[in-house]
C-alpha cells in the first residue's frame, strides 16, 4: 500500500461540511483506508480573490492505487 496525502478546500455553502463529505467521496472512489482528516483551518482568499473564508484541510490514508490511477 502507498501513502496518500490530499489537499482540500472549500469556501462555499458550508465549507467544513462540503470538506468532510470531499473527502469521503475521495476515500470511497479511490480506496482509501486508514484515513484520518486534519483540523480544519480558516484563511483568506488567497492573491486578488474575493469571497468568503475557505475552510481548508489535509487528508491523509493508504491506497493500493498508484498515482495514475
């Protein structure tokens, strides 16, 4: 099995709702196990963006996959 780290973000509707459930969908479709999601973190748009808070997290897990798949 491989190590996976994911990065993820959201900043609409219910942001650290929408990043709990991205990241179930990615576990499920991609056979993710042992997976742990980090703290979510608060942070501005980034550059000339507008718009509200993004919620950001990292997921961590294993896989049989390999990264083209």
């Amino acid at each position: 099995m491989q190590q996976v780290v994911i990065a993820l973000g959201s900043n609409v509707a219910d942001p650290v709702a929408a990043l709990q459930l991205a990241w179930r969908c990615v576990c499920h479709e991609a056979g993710i196990e042992r997976s742990e999601l980090s703290h979510v973190r608060r942070t501005e748009p980034a550059e000339d963006a507008t718009g509200p808070l993004f919620a950001n997290a990292v997921g961590v897990g294993w896989t049989v996959q390999g990264p083209t798949q």
